[in-house]
C-alpha cells in the first residue's frame, strides 16, 4: 500500500513504487499511460505521482508538507487536471455550462501555454488527462505536438480505463502503466484499517468489490450501500421476469429519477451490467469471477434460462443504454429501449 496523506494507493506496487522513485529523483518519463479497469486506482496514482514531482521533502511525496495537500485537494498551482468541462483561455467560453463531453483543444491551448512557463513553487508542472480518451481528434493532435517536444521540467500523466481509444502515436509516446485487479484480501485489509468498519462488513465489501479498491472505499463510506444494492439487485431480477406493460413503466420511473439524480440511475444501471455479466458467466460455465456470490442461486436459475446469449444481449442492451444517457439521447428513449433489450426470463425461474 502506498500512501501520500490523504491519498491511499491500494496495491499496484510493482508499478508504483519503482515510477514514484523515477519521479522523486527526476529520472522520470515525460509521459505515463496510466490505464486499468475502473476504480482501481489509477487517479490516485497519478496524483500520487503528481505530489512526488511537486513536494519538496526528501521522501516525496511526504503526505504532510502543503504541496502534498494540495495535490490531493486539486488546488496545486503547478500541478494541471484537465478534464471535460475543464477551463481554458478564452473569456466567451464555459465548458462548465455547455454540456461538453469532450477535452476541447481550447483547453489543451491553454496548458500548452502553461507548461511554457516555470514553475511556481514546485519542481515541474505536471498535467493529468483524466479521462484522456476524452481528448477528440482536434485536442489530441495539438497535445501530441507537445508529447513529441515535451517542455523541459514538465511531466504528462494520460489517465483512462479505455487505452485502445487513444490514437498508437499518442500511446507510443507515453511510458505504459498498467493497473490490474488487486486482491480481495488486500482490499478487506485496507477496509478494516481506513474504511472505520467492522470485519463483517469488511469482507462482503471486498468480496464485492471484484478487486476494485476505489469501489470498495467509496462503498464503506456509504452506510446504506449494501441495502441500496439489494434494492437494485431485486430490480433487475423482476424486470428480467417482467412483461413489455411493467418495463415500459420501470422505464418511465427511472428516466423521472434521471433528471434530478443522474448518479442514482447510473448507479443502478452498473449494478445491474454487475448482475448479467454475473449470468453470463455462470451461464459460460466460469462462475468464478462471479462478484455476487451471494446471489448464487438466483444467478443460477436466471443462467438456466437465459443462457450465455440472453445474458450477453442484456449487457449490449445496458451499454448502449449507457452511452446513449451520456450522449444526452432522451432518457425516455434510451431507457424504453434498454428495457425492450433485456430478455425475458419465465416467471418463477430466478
Ligand atoms: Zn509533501
Ligand atoms: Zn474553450
């Protein structure tokens, strides 16, 4: 476990404690592909990362100094995230407001202009892409003129959980570092010493969790998590065995909880793709990276019945509906046509 106060890496040392000395004795790259499976980590460690090129103690990143408090409030001056909806240098423009889903190159202008410039405080400027694979074509070009001739005491961190989404000459240029699954038991430690509570509880979590710490803490901060889950869960059972007259009305609940609490139905919906791929794989006979065991037999039964082809068209089904929600498709529409794409299971099956 790797911590800079108040950042807390869970795993991936292989990876992240020899970078973290590369960067504390500027023998760094210029540029990290940091990549994984969501909730892993991976912002973290770029943070992390981040706090070692600005703090200015010799075991960086100390975790105490200001500058390591900084990094992990996201006030740095020297330390740049860039992000959809982020700023940049022009006055008539507000990425906050517009909806944007892209990091514009307006926005990759302005920190190109920044890494001209020294430091503030620190040692080097450092910018994050976090997600990068939201750089379009226009933003990604202009960025790789400075991958290509990085700025002397600058260090670029691509954050992303889709690597195949960036262009082979943006990936080429960055150094890979790639983030796996951490174990169960490593993420059950990591509850019972930060996450305040019981052992018990612990365990679920991490078991849960699939090897996602990130998951795992955000969940052990959310008392009701484990009943708002069963909830879910439920849902997508019933609506598995539901008819067209009961999903078209699921849908409409769920596009009204859309427009006041886009969070909730995201929630929702990645409980449920947790539950299908669940059913897809006990259905394909590898029921091993089941994450809820706990579910066992409802999972079983839904398997049974929808085998391997219905449980893959309900992911396809919950991916588009995903993209489409983010792509500002009308909620209606997106969530009728995720509950139209869901195979129906008998009743009394799960
Ligand atoms: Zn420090
Ligand atoms: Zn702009």
């Amino acid at each position: 476990m790797l911590e800079g106060t108040p950042l807390t890496l869970v795993g991936h040392d292989a990876v992240a404690v020899p970078t973290m000395l590369a960067v504390r004795t500027g023998r760094a790259a210029h540029a990290y592909l940091v990549s994984g499976p969501a909730h892993t980590g991976k912002s973290t460690l770029a943070r992390l990362l981040a706090a070692a090129a600005v703090c200015l103690d010799d075991a960086a990143p100390c975790g105490r100094c200001s500058a390591c408090h900084r990094v992990a409030q996201g006030v740095h001056p020297d330390v740049e995230t860039l992000r959809p909806g982020g700023v940049c240098d022009s006055s008539d423009h507000d990425h906050s407001t517009d909806r944007s889903r892209d990091i514009r190159i307006c926005q990759v202008r302005r920190v190109e202009r920044l890494l001209s410039l020294s430091p503030y405080e620190g040692r080097c400027r450092v910018l994050i892409f976090d997600p990068a694979d939201a750089l379009n074509s226009q933003s990604a070009d202009a960025f790789l003129k400075t991958l290509e001739e990085p700025p002397p005491r600058s260090l670029m961190m691509l954050v992303t959980a889709e690597p195949g989404l960036l262009s082979d000459t943006i990936r080429s240029r960055c150094r890979a570092l790639t983030l796996s699954r951490v174990s169960e038991e490593a993420i059950r430690q990591v509850l019972i010493a930060t996450g305040g509570i019981d052992a018990d509880r612990a365990a679920v979590l991490a078991r849960l969790a699939g090897g996602r710490a990130g998951w795992a803490l955000t969940a052990a901060r959310a008392p009701d998590f484990l009943t708002q889950r069963a909830r879910r869960l439920d849902e997508a059972v019933t609506l598995a065995r539901a008819g067209r007259v009961e999903r078209l009305a699921a849908a409409e609940r769920l596009a009204a909880v859309f427009t006041r609490n886009r969070d909730e139905v995201s929630a929702t919906l990645s409980t449920w793709v947790d539950w299908w791929r669940d059913v897809l794989l006990m259905a394909a006979g590898v029921p091993a990276g089941m994450v809820n065991t706990d579910r066992q037999d409802e999972i079983e039964a839904a398997a049974g019945a929808s085998r391997a082809a219905g449980a893959w068209r309900a992911l396809v089904a919950l991916r588009q509906a995903r993209q489409d929600l983010e792509s500002n498709v009308s909620p209606r529409l997106a969530l009728d046509a995720l509950m139209l794409g869901l195979p129906l299971l008998p009743r009394g099956v799960t």
